[in-house]
C-alpha cells in the first residue's frame, strides 16, 4: 500500500500543476516560439487604435529583377525584330542587374499584334526575343540566365484595333523568374 500511495503523489502534483498553468481559456498551444513580441512597438498610448506590430518585409532576395522603375518591356516597329536605340537604357539596366546576379534568371517574351498569321507571328515574337537576349548578352548577361520564347499573336497587352494598341503588342516583355 505504501508503495502504491508513494507513485500517486508524483501524479497527483503533476495535475495540480497542470490545473493551475492551465488555466486559460485557450486550448490550442503554439508550435513555435513566438518572437513578434520582439518587432512590437509600445502601446501605451490610448488613442492609438491601428496594430503596434511592426510590418514584415521580405528579404531582399525575393525582390526579382531590377528597381520597380525599370522598364521591362522593348516595344518593335510594325514587322520588325531590330531593337531601337531609344530602348538601350531598358536593356542596359536589365543586363547589369543580371550581370551582378549570377543566379537571377530571366524569360524574354516576345510579342507581336494580331495581324498576320499563327506561324508567322510566333516566328517574329521569337526573333523580337531573340534580338533582346542578343542585345544583353553583349552588354554582359550570361546566355545562361536568359530564355528567349515567343508568344506570337497569343498574349496581347491591348486587346483594340487601333494603331496604338497594335503597337503595345509589338514588343519583349522582361520576366524575372523564381
């Protein structure tokens, strides 16, 4: 008997234990260590009513390509797949930002409007594709980094008719991918 009173006393602190942390009215127990507590800011101050959690930000390294204010699209002339001088800037940042990000991969889109043919358009988005990875590769983004496919007639940014929205559909789009 003394030996079966002595390995109940053990159990019976243990539940008195349990019963006084466990106390609240939540039933659910975290995983994880929490460490918001760390990125909260005072909350003192009555009448500040938003959250005093600070923002989460993603690492820099999630951010693909280049600064939100690089272009990432080089517009073409009506059947044409030569790249104009006046996009140079778009692909000189693009292939800098490749250049110093050796693991930073890129698809280059091309584009063309609806007028022509299946065949002939997917053959002239792949030449407008083929010209912009060209184009960054001497301005030193490794072949390596870049995908040239084309989309022909398939993926159009305006859907109208008029000159200007054939012209938004004429081009390469820059896509950075995971």
């Amino acid at each position: 008997m003394k030996r079966h009173l002595l390995s109940t006393v053990p159990a019976v602190l243990a539940l008195a234990v349990l019963g006084t942390l466990g106390g609240c009215a939540s039933s659910s127990k975290p995983t994880a260590p929490v460490q918001a507590a760390a990125t909260q800011a005072p909350a003192n101050n009555a009448n500040n009513a938003q959250s005093s959690v600070a923002a989460v930000q993603a690492p820099a390294e999630d951010n693909l390509g280049p600064a939100p204010d690089v272009a990432r699209s080089v517009f073409f002339a009506f059947d044409k797949y030569n790249v104009e001088n006046k996009y140079r800037p778009v692909i000189q940042a693009n292939a800098q930002y490749l250049s110093s990000h050796p693991s930073a991969h890129v698809q280059l889109q091309g584009n063309t409007d609806a007028r022509g043919s299946r065949e002939y358009n997917l053959a002239l988005g792949q030449k407008r594709a083929d010209a912009v990875m060209n184009a960054m590769e001497l301005l030193g983004a490794k072949p390596s980094q870049m995908e040239a496919i084309s989309f022909g007639k398939e993926k159009p940014k305006a859907m109208g008719t008029t000159a200007a929205d054939y012209a938004e559909n004429r081009r390469v789009d820059i896509v950075y991918q995971r």
